[in-house]
C-alpha cells in the first residue's frame, strides 16, 4: 500500500505551542508531526460533525416546506 501524498507547509509556532506539542507527543510515544497531524484531523472531524448537525436541523426544522418545494 503507497503512503497518501502530502504536502509540506510552514507554520510558526509559538514557544509554548511548540513545548505543549513536544510534551503531548512524549506523553503518547508519538512524534511531534504525527501530534500535529492528529489534532489536525481532530479539528477537521469536528467541524465535519457541527456543519452536519447544522444541516440536519435545517432540513428538520424546514422539512414541511422542504415537502412543499419537492411536490410543486
């Protein structure tokens, strides 16, 4: 199986970005990058979920409309 590609950004972290980061990963035997890509993809799921949870209460609370537009 080939690795996903990826692409390389530049990102100024803070100091204390960079310290909490390090720590996390030797918390969890991982690697400041894999920590990184991790929260990453913790961020991206949560907003993935909210944006879902929005969508769904708009369609609930417009579903008699939603009926009336698909029936016109």
């Amino acid at each position: 199986m080939t690795a996903p590609a990826r692409s390389k950004k530049l990102i100024a972290f803070r100091d204390d970005q960079v310290e909490a980061i390090t720590a996390i990963a030797a918390d969890t035997h991982g690697t400041f990058t894999s920590t990184v890509l991790d929260a990453v993809d913790a961020y991206i799921a949560a907003h993935d979920h909210t944006t879902q949870q929005i969508v769904d209460r708009i369609v609930s609370e417009n579903a008699g409309l939603l009926d009336r537009l698909r029936d016109a």
